[in-house]
C-alpha cells in the first residue's frame, strides 16, 4: 500500500487529495491522516491547491486584467481545477499587486512583516523559528483559513505553552486584519466548574431565569461574550458529553439556546481554541473532534532542543538578575544537569525548581564559568 508522502507526491495539484480521500486510499481515520499529515508536515488540501492556483489566477489577469470573479472560475475550471467562486473571489481580493521591476543593486532591502522579527506576533514564543517552526505554521493557516478561520485543537503537557499559542493566534488574526482591533479573546478553563457540569455549562452557555434553582435572572455566558472574536477553552477534556453536544450544536449551526431557554437560537460567529493535556481520543466525543479540523501538538520541554530548554532557564531567572546591579555569569555543570533532565518537565514546573533552589546553584555573580547570562553556553550548542 502506499505511504501518504508517496499519495501526495503522486497527487494531481490541480486535485489535491482531501483529508477523506486519503483515510479511503490508506485505509484510516480521517484523525489519523490530520496526525500523519501533522507529522510529516504536509499542509491540507486547501494549502497545497493555493499556490498553483494563485500562479493561474496571476496569469489569467496578465492577459486579461478586467476579468470578473465569475470568468476567472470558468477558465480556471476549464483548466482542470475544481474550485468556487466563492473561493475564487476571495484569493482574488488578496492577491498581491504587480511588483516593479527588479532594479539593479537596489539601495533597500524589502521585507515582509512575516520576515521582520519586530512585528512576528510569535517571535515571543521560545522556539517560534526552531522546535515550534510547525506549530506556528498550522496556527496560522488555522486562523487565515477563509472565510473565518478553523477551529483548533492544541494538545500537550501542562505548561508547555498552549495558553500562549491561543493568545498570539489572538493577536495574529487582529494584525493581519482577520478580526477587528477591538474583537473579544475570552479565555475559561473548564477545570474550574468540572465537578459541576451544569453551572459548567451556564457559564459557557448562560441562562435564562428560572433554568434552575439560583437563576434568579437572565444572563448571557462566555459565547455570547466572545461574538466576534475568539473563545479559548483550557482543560476542554472537563467538559462533560452533554456540554460537548452543546458546543458541537455551536459549531456545526453558528448558533445556541441559553440553559432553560426554549425560544429561537442564538446566532453567534465565534471561533474556537480548545486546548487539553488528554488524549482527544479518549477524552473528546468523535462527533466533536470531528468538528475541529486543525490539531496542533506541543512538545514538552523534555522534547524541546538543547538551546529552547536553555532559553526557559534563562526566561526563568531574567527577572532576578535583571533587578541587579551585578554581571551574572552561568555555573556550568548545575545548568547542564538542569537542562539534561530526563523526566518530563514543564515550564511550570522548571518555574517551582527554580524557586526552591538557591539561585547561585544556576548562576552566580563572579565570571568563573567565562559564559555572561546573557549568552548561550557551549554545551547547548550541538
């Protein structure tokens, strides 16, 4: 049977397979084909048909510049592709413009905001460029899918920063003009009301009064506070099955009822981060996990490189030496040992060491080790 890289290679990218098709032809699961995918870093369907497509369309309005949206998909689809207009339209509206003519030994070099450090929402994320190059990539595509984006599932080790990636998701969808500067990031973790599925689920729902015994008023809940901007839900894994039926009813219709509420749905365009440190197999009903088409693993920090567990150590105590007159150097062999850790770790965890520990143990106030705090030693070089 053939390998999904061979399947892709062969693919016609006129055509490219669908996630279905793929889990048809290699006989899995849909998930287990996002996964595959996932780790051989091969984008979806819609990404790998982008490029060629915009070439095409760059062409055909080369030759003819006025063409409608409506002409542009009959040729395009008479050239063997099978897209929309609808989809048409919206690549249309964001092509690049024509670039000028290359000048001889230009006097400035151009870059584009993705490029420049400075404005990379991510470049605060330890290993954006590194260990983490993958996952900000599939974040990205998440929240620039047209129309509105995908809804995403991060999975990873508490501390591993699932939190952070949904909040710079935030802040990259606002930057590239995906949502408006002033749209909502509501943040809830369901661990909070686990052993209470019912207020679990008014929290995020809301209610109308009389839905039970305390609703002594109407209230509107987490979903209808984040209409228009993104919901980033902690610990989905908490939240019971009927609590997932209800946030499945929201994605599949863009719509809800409050608790107790028997009036029409509640229309709402909200898109969703879940994060969970459990299996979603186990944990997640299939029907949801089917509704959430982007999963993004984190690694822990005991799977990060040398130098990314380096730089959390050196996040860690940057506080402290910053509130020093001092030069601080590193004291090598307890830092290598730190860092060399064998047992799952995460920053959280990496932060309470730290504080138990008596700070000269990593770093000290006198040059012997040769390596400024500021630096990264030899030996996370490798």
């Amino acid at each position: 049977m053939a390998t999904l890289t061979e399947l892709i290679r062969q693919e016609d990218p006129k055509r490219p397979y669908t996630d279905e098709q793929l889990a048809q032809m290699l006989q899995l699961r849909r998930e287990q084909v996002v996964e595959l995918r996932r780790i051989n870093g091969i984008p979806n369907s819609w990404m790998r048909l982008r490029p060629a497509l915009v070439v095409e369309m760059q062409k055909l309005l080369e030759q003819e510049p006025g063409l409608s949206d409506r002409s542009l998909t009959l040729r395009l689809n008479a050239m063997g592709y099978n897209v929309s207009r609808y989809l048409v339209k919206e690549l249309h509206s964001n092509l690049p413009e024509k670039e000028a003519e290359p000048q001889p030994e230009p006097a400035v070099e151009i870059t584009t905001q993705e490029e420049t450090e400075g404005t990379n929402v991510f470049a605060g994320m330890i290993g954006y460029d590194g260990g983490l190059k993958a996952q900000i990539h599939q974040a990205k595509a998440a929240v620039s899918y047209p129309p509105n984006g995908l809804h995403t599932l991060i999975i990873g080790p508490s501390g591993s920063g699932k939190t952070f990636l949904a909040e710079n998701m935030y802040h990259y969808a606002v930057q590239q003009g995906l949502l408006a500067p002033d749209a909502p990031f509501v943040s809830f973790n369901c661990a909070d009301y686990a052993d209470n599925p019912q207020l679990l689920n008014s929290q995020l729902f809301g209610y109308v009064r009389g839905a039970f015994s305390g609703a002594n008023a109407t209230k509107d809940g987490l979903v209808q506070k984040a209409d228009g901007g993104i919901l980033f839900l902690d610990e989905i894994h908490r939240l019971s099955g009927e609590g997932q039926e209800m946030l499945f009813y929201l994605l599949d219709k863009g719509s809800y009822r409050r608790l107790g509420d028997s009036g029409p749905a509640r229309k709402v365009n909200v898109r969703l981060i879940a994060a969970t440190t459990s299996s979603p197999e186990s944990a997640l009903l299939l029907t949801f996990r089917r509704r959430i088409p982007i999963v993004i693993s984190m690694p822990g920090i005991a799977d990060r490189p040398m130098a990314e567990r380096f730089a959390v150590l050196q996040s860690i105590f940057a506080g402290s030496t910053k509130r020093s007159t001092a030069s601080w150097w590193w004291n090598g062999r307890p830092c290598a040992s730190y860092c060399n850790m064998i047992v799952p770790a995460t920053s959280a965890r990496c932060r309470a060491t730290s504080k138990s520990a008596a700070p000269t143990r990593f770093w000290r106030a006198s040059p012997s080790s040769k390596t400024p705090f500021t630096s990264v030693p030899n030996w996370c070089i490798s």
